[in-house]
C-alpha cells in the first residue's frame, strides 16, 4: 500500500513538472493570473470608494439594526459577480491558450481573450452561480458566528470538488451551468484520485518554488529588526515581487494541470508535454468512487 501511495505521488509530481514545462514554454500563460488579479484589485477598490463615502456621510445606513442596512445583500451579491466574473473569464482565457498548446499551435494573449468572450454567455451564467452560492454561503456563515463558519466552510469545500472541472467543460464544451456541473462530477468520479494526490504533488512542486523567497524575505527581516531600514526596503520589495510572481505561476501551473487532466479524462487524449504512461496512471476506476 505504502508503495502504491508513493507511486501516486511520483506520478503526480511528475505531471506537476510537466505543467511547468508547458508554462515554461509559453511564460505568457502566466500573466492571465496576473490580469485576474489586478482586475479583482480594481474590482475591490471601485466597491470600497462608494462605500466609504456612504459610511462618512450616512453612517446610519450601516447599521444592522435599521432597514437600510439591507442594501447590503444585493450589494455583495454585485461585489460576488464582478469579481468571479473577472476571475472566470481570465481562468477561461489561460485554458483556452493551454488547449491551443496542446494542439501544438503558439497562443497570444489576445487568442486567449478572444477566446473567452466567445463563451462570454457561459461564463456569465456561470459566475452568476457562483455569486449566488457564495453569498448564500455568506449568509450561513452571519447567521452563527461557530456553526454558521463551519457549515458553510463544509458546503464550500463540497462546492469546490463537484465545480472543480466546470470552467473547461463550459470552454470546449460549451454548456449551461448546470450541465457543466453535472459533466464535471462525471469527470471528477473518474479522476478523483489523481486530482486529489495530484494537488499533493502541485503542492510540493510549488513549495521549492517558493523557498527562493527565503533569501530575500529572511535578510529583509533582519535588516528591519537591525534598524537598517534603507537596506532592508529594497530587499523586501524584491520578496514582495518574488512572492507575487511565485503566484501567479502557481496559479497558471493549477489551470494547466486541470487542463491537462480534463482533456485526457474526457476526449482520452495525452496533451502535449505530457507522458501518456504517467497520465494513464494517474486515474482510478470509476467504481471505487463514492
């Protein structure tokens, strides 16, 4: 059993290497996470301007007590579709310009968004979901400080898993929300333990990833406790930087590996880059599942 175990977990790293191959291949992939993020940024700050204006000039609305304080469900049910509108939408692209690179063409940005707003109607429907189950998860968690947390972190972690393959099941196959999420269950039934040890192996990969960091963040930190701030600034900011990118190719690396997972899962075909053996290996049987 530990052998199997250990198997998996080769495995999985493996295709987590070939993730990063694909990425290092086409490094443009990587700045999809980066528009998602600066979009969300803006997205946040267009919300907290008004708001605060509204709180300095009628502090009143904001008390939970009055009835003007309901403005505020159809307000974060806004906020909810802005920002996963935004972060479906550039998800969207970066797997749109994986598939193209599987299939041996050389994607651009622009193919990537062009992409997406072919399918602006499902991702649309698709973040107007998401927004939906996201507030109502919000709103279990308000209604008991403990049990409301965690009955909503149970229903979220649920959500996640049954969604995990919707965004490129409503790319290539260009369903309603609900279809999606039905073929996406499908899909996860068939892939569940690849997918589950597979983030393992993603998780290890970006953590070696990560300990670059540590030579700027660790120095940083000592020059600050040393009092000398005009060496200890750029070297932070040089963290900071290091940390924002490690993000953004983590993120990319996630979305490649979904990619790469769903297309053999559903059409059986091995992407580009990545070994047929390893990938065939990567899934259980169906029958073992649930």
């Amino acid at each position: 059993m530990f052998t199997s175990f250990m198997d998996r977990i080769t495995t999985s790293f493996a295709l987590a290497r070939a993730s990063w191959a694909v990425l290092v291949k086409d490094k443009q992939l990587a700045l999809f996470p980066v528009v998602s993020g600066v979009a969300t940024v803006l997205i946040l700050i267009s919300f907290a301007i008004p708001l605060g204006i509204l709180h300095a000039v009628a502090p009143q609305a904001f008390d939970p007590d009055n009835n003007s304080y309901l403005w505020e469900v159809p307000v974060t049910f806004l906020f909810y579709l802005c920002t996963y509108f935004a972060i479906i939408f550039c998800n969207a692209a970066l797997i749109s310009c994986t598939l193209m690179r599987f299939e041996g063409q050389t994607p651009t940005l622009a193919d990537g968004f062009k992409a997406a707003w072919a399918r602006f109607p499902q991702i649309f429907a698709w973040a107007m979901v998401s927004a939906t189950v996201g507030l109502i998860l919000k709103l279990i968690e308000n209604a008991h400080e403990k049990v409301g947390a965690f009955i909503s972190a149970v229903l979220g972690t649920a959500w996640t898993i049954m969604t995990y393959f919707v965004v490129p099941i409503l790319v290539v196959e260009k369903t309603g929300p609900f279809e999606a999420i039905r073929r996406s269950i499908q899909v996860m039934r068939k892939t569940w333990g690849e997918t589950l040890v597979g983030q393992f192996g993603l998780g290890l990969f970006k953590f070696l990833l990560f300990l670059p960091a540590l030579l700027f963040i660790i120095p940083g930190v000592l020059l600050v406790m040393a009092g000398l701030w005009p060496v200890a600034i750029p070297v932070l900011l040089l963290g900071v930087l290091y940390l924002l990118a490690w993000g953004a190719v983590g993120s990319a690396m996630d979305t490649i590996f979904l990619t790469a997972l769903y297309q053999y899962a559903a059409f059986n075909t091995v992407p580009a880059g990545f070994d047929a053996d390893q990938i065939s290996r990567a899934f259980v049987p169906a029958k073992r599942v649930l």
